[in-house]
C-alpha cells in the first residue's frame, strides 16, 4: 500500500489514470515476487537445499 501511494506522489506521469494503472501493475508484480520468495523459502530444508519430492507434496 505504501509503495503505491508514493509512487502516486512522486509519478513523473502527467495522466493520474496512466499512474494509477502503472502503479498498480507494478506494486502487484512486486508483490507476486514476494510472495513467489516466500513460498520459495518454505519449500526449503534447513540447510536452504531443496526439500525432498516427499515432503514438498504432503505441504
């Protein structure tokens, strides 16, 4: 959300619909990588190898 609302402060976009969609469309692909990380990192051991084909299908 705050990523956003600063971008909508600081856009060098003169249309506010263009910055709106921009904004939007990047802050969703951010938070889709972040999330992608997340569930990245939970698939991991404790080492940070892979988990087994066993485990990550009973998650």
């Amino acid at each position: 959300g705050a990523l956003f609302l600063l971008w909508l402060a600081l856009s060098p976009l003169e249309d506010p619909i263009l910055a709106v969609e921009a904004g939007y469309c990047s802050v969703t692909a951010v938070l889709a990588l972040a999330l992608w990380r997340i569930e990245l990192g939970g698939r991991r051991g404790a080492t940070g190898a892979p988990a087994p084909a066993s485990a990550a299908a009973a998650a």
